[in-house]
C-alpha cells in the first residue's frame, strides 16, 4: 500500500517556467523518462484530498513570490534529484516556508537543499555528468511567483509514481 502526502511547491516565473519546463520535456523524450512541471519543493505535509481545502489554504498566503540564486547544475544518485539545479539557500525562502507550514499546521521548516530537477531516471554518473556539463541557464536567479499543493506518493521513487501526482490547487502569489 502507498502513502500519500500533500506536498507543497513554488512554481518559478513564466519565463523561466517555460525554459525549464523545455529542458524537463527534452530530457523525458531522450531518456523515457516521465514529464512533470518544474517545481521547487519546499516541503511535504498530511494528505489533503479536498481541492477546495486546498485552494483556501495557499490563497492564505498572502506574502511575495521568492528569488533563488543558482548555485550550480548538478546531479545525484536520487531518483528525484537525477539532474537538478542547486539554489543557494535563503533566509527569505525559509521565512516563506515556516509562514506556508503554520498555514497548513505542518511542522516543516523548509527544503534543507532547495533545488528544482530536471530528470527523474536512474542513469549511469558518466551520462549525469554529460549532462550537467551541458545545461547553461541563461539567468543567475530564479523568481518563483506561484504555489502548488500536490498530492503525491511519497516518497516517490518510480516514473509510475510521479505519472500519479495530482496538482489540487495552485495560486499565483502578490508581487
């Protein structure tokens, strides 16, 4: 039997969106492996099954979309940080996500290593590190202006898997 959770993501900017959502489609195609929207966790909490409690909980946050700097394109042997980009933590993004987990009663603090992937497959580290030294963002920061409430397995680890995430809301966030 597989759990469930409702995991909470930032969903970058239209423009970057786009780029990554670009970048996710490409490297599902070339490897077959699954797509899914270009998201940054920032944490999981108990499974919410209702769209409409969902929705009510991110239109509380009434706070600003987060900038990330990029650290750096990398790679791990994680089935969901296959191929990902590295942020540089940030206090902001901290206070954004203890702020979303009083919301949600949830105690999280917030993603530990705040990063977006671009791959889920397990992959020899030879053609990871292809990768990675192929991958040139053409911005140094990352503006996250929505926020997503996603039911999800978790903890996921197969193609099937992330295929059965189900986003329940999402709500861009004031400027």
């Amino acid at each position: 039997m597989k759990n469930f959770a409702t995991v909470y993501w930032l969903l970058p900017a239209n423009a970057e969106r786009e780029l990554f959502d670009d970048v996710v489609g490409i490297l599902a195609n070339q490897f077959n492996a699954p797509k899914f929207v270009p998201h940054l966790t920032l944490f999981s909490g108990s499974e919410i099954k209702d769209k409409t409690v969902a929705r009510r909980l991110l239109i509380e946050m009434r706070t600003g979309g987060v900038g990330l700097d990029v650290r750096e394109v990398t790679f791990s042997s994680e089935f969901t940080k296959t191929l990902f980009v590295r942020f540089e933590p940030s206090p902001h993004l901290k206070e954004f996500a203890t702020k979303l987990a009083h919301v949600v009663n949830s105690p999280a603090t917030g993603p530990a290593d705040p990063h977006l992937s671009l791959l889920y497959k397990k992959l020899p580290s030879a053609t990871k590190k292809e990768l990675v030294s192929t991958i040139q963002l053409p911005f140094r920061t990352v503006i996250f202006d929505s926020l997503a409430a996603v039911r999800c397995v978790s903890p996921s680890r197969t193609r099937a898997d992330v295929e059965s995430w189900e986003i329940l809301a999402t709500t861009v966030l004031p400027p």
